[in-house]
C-alpha cells in the first residue's frame, strides 16, 4: 500500500486498497488481510473467524479492539460489497481516481467509511476500548456475520457502550442525515394448494388462485398503522405471484404468492406473520403461510448519542443533520440489542450502482468527523 498512500491523503488510500481487494458477498480471505495489515499497526488486537455452512455460509467475521475499560465504544460495518454489474467505466475492482472522485465497488457502501475511520483511529490513542466489528455478509442474508460477532463478543465478555454504523446515510451533502433507527422486514411466502385438472370439467378439480386472490385482495386492504413521530407508517407489498401452469386448458395445483412488510416499531415480525397466516386460512384452510424475519424495527431515542454525533458533524460541516429512520434494514437491527446504535457515514447517491464513487474531499472530512466521535465517546 505504500505506492498508493505516497500519492492520495491517507483516507482515500485506505479506501482505494479495500476496494482493490475484490470481496462480493459472503466475502473471506482477502479483503481481510487488507483491513488486518491496516490494523495491527495501530494496536489493535484482532479476532478473524469463519463460519457458518452453505447456502447461507461460511462467512468470514472481524473482531479487532484497542484499549481496555471502559467506556468502550464500537465502529461497526461490513466488507462485503454487492455484485458488480453492468454501467462501469473501468473495472469495478480496480479503484481509479478521475477528478476529485475515487471510483470502485464498496467505494461508498462502505469500504470508504471503513477506511476513514480506520484513518481516525491512527491518529488519536483515547482511554477505554476501541473496537471495529467488520463482518462479510451484510449485502447477502446477514445470517453468519454480525449475528455472529455478537455471540463472539458475548463469549468475550465484550459490550460497547455506544455504536457507530458506517453506513452511507448522507443525501445531498456530508453530513445532512443520521440514521437513529430502521423499520423492520419480514417476508412471507404463501402457498395455496388446489387438486389439478381439465378446465372442461372443474368439478373434478380445485382451483387454488381465486382463494389466493381473495386473501390478497383483503391484505391489500389492511392499515397497518399511520406511522408514529420516527417512523413512516408501516407497509404491506406483494412481490411475486407465482402459477406456473404453462398449458391454457388445465386448473393448477397450486398458486403460491410472497408479501414483504416493512414495519415500524408498532409491530414485531411474528405477530405481523401470524396475523397474514390468519388472513390466508380464512380463505384457504390448507394453505401453508411461511414468515421469515429479517430484523425487528429499533429506535435509539434522540439524546446524548445523536446530540454528540451531530455536534462533530455541526463542527466539520456546519450542518446540524437530520435524523431518520428511513431506507432499508441494515446490521443495526442486531447491534441495537447491545448499546444505543447510530448510523452515519457517506453519500448513498451511488451506492449498489455501476461507477459507485466518493468524493476524496468527503473521505478526508468524514476521518475528521469520526476522529471527533471517537474523542467525545472516549473522553
């Protein structure tokens, strides 16, 4: 890396060294021994395990921590990036500077905010512990990685006070939003069984679609609620219909449906599946109905955490941010069980697009404004 650091300031270096380590979800192995020769330098004493089986598995997870006592205050984030695609300039993982912008995969979700605070750290020695939890599936089904770290630092005895996501929360401007909290997601999969048979004769059949259609009409119908002072009001979606009859005189077999909601602090995920599954068998008694829930909705009610986060990001910026609970989910739904958690890192303009890019002025400031973080949590 020292080719790279002789000729971008040491933020953007450190980005560009990540983005070069190629690291799709799950990612293992390289990347990480990128992140660990930037760590061990500063002190930072580091834990890398892998686990987990297929499909969903084996994912590779970071543990590096500096210090000891308290207060303890963690950086958390990922180094799994989502696949490349179509759209690039130049090879995705082959960071290139044009302008004042560094392009590559993960250079704003959020290889960029591992590297600006890996450059924080470098430069301030607080009291108390300094930790990073990096994992390498939070792009994919999040099931090995931070889950995973929580347990490794509970068999440690570790627990932050306070957490810091990286995630890209910036809009238009560094610096004009902070993530306080996230709705949570449960997706339902929906299967209506019927009996097969010719349409001339559907006395000798059972078709399942008009039963499927019924319950979905009336789920369309359902209000969850109106939203509450953080959180926009909670939705219901239809996302796939599914037949599969390929012949145009046969009544099917089956008709299967999946519903995504996105749901506020109202509500818990089981109690959302149970009330769909209830709704289902209402109008198709040997219906199976299959909830998964992805993450719980959190909220780290405003205070002295996002007060201290938005005063160093009012003293780098002159922004005062706002804070929100929009967007999707993130690795914060697990780490809200441990410490107050608050997202904040860079422009998500071009996050998961072809020619995902960061502005070198922005890496450089969002360093400064985690370093101030750092200071104020381990004062």
């Amino acid at each position: 890396m020292n080719d790279i650091a002789a000729t971008l300031p040491q933020p953007a270096a450190l980005t560009k060294a990540l983005i070069a380590a190629e690291s799709v979800t799950p990612a293992r192995g390289i990347v990480f021994d990128v992140l660990e020769a930037m760590l061990i330098p500063l002190g930072f004493a580091v834990d890398r395990f892998v686990v987990g089986e297929a499909p969903d598995g084996p994912v590779e997870n970071m543990l590096a921590v500096r210090g000891s006592g308290g207060p303890h205050f963690a950086f958390a984030g990922h180094v799994d990036v989502v696949p490349a695609g179509s759209g690039w300039s130049a090879g995705p993982f082959d960071p290139v500077v044009r302008g004042d912008m560094l392009y590559g995969r993960g250079a704003v979700d959020m290889k960029g905010a591992i590297g600006a605070f890996v450059a924080a750290a470098a430069t301030i020695q607080p009291r108390g512990t300094l930790s990073l939890i990096i994992t390498g599936d939070e792009e994919g089904p999040a099931v090995y990685g931070t889950r995973a770290l929580i347990d490794r630092m509970a068999a440690r005895d570790l627990k932050p006070d306070l957490c810091l996501v990286g995630e890209p929360t910036s809009v238009n401007r560094l610096g004009d939003m902070i993530k306080i909290g996230r709705r949570g997601s449960v997706n339902i999969w929906i299967d209506v069984p019927g009996r097969q048979g010719h349409v001339a004769y559907p006395h000798l059949a059972d078709n399942p679609i008009p039963r499927l259609i019924a319950a979905l009409s009336e789920i369309d119908g359902i209000v969850l609620d109106e939203g509450t002072d953080w959180f926009q009001p909670s939705n219901i979606e239809v996302t796939d219909l599914h037949v599969g009859n390929g012949a145009t005189n046969i009544i099917p077999a089956m008709a299967s449906a999946r519903l995504s909601i996105r749901f506020n602090d109202m509500h818990r995920g089981a109690e959302l599946g149970a009330r769909i599954a209830g709704v289902v068998h209402r109008h198709a008694p040997e219906a199976t109905v299959r909830p998964v829930v992805s993450g719980e909705a959190f909220l780290t009610e405003p205070g002295a955490f996002s007060t201290m986060i938005g005063d160093a990001i009012e003293a780098a910026t002159g922004l005062r941010p706002e804070l929100s609970t929009s967007g999707g989910t993130s690795d914060a739904r697990f780490l809200s069980r441990l410490c107050p958690v608050v997202e904040f890192g860079l422009l998500n303009a071009t996050m998961h697009k072809g020619d995902e890019a960061v502005a070198i002025a922005d890496l450089i400031k969002l360093a400064e404004i985690y370093r101030d973080i750092i200071r104020r949590a381990l004062a």
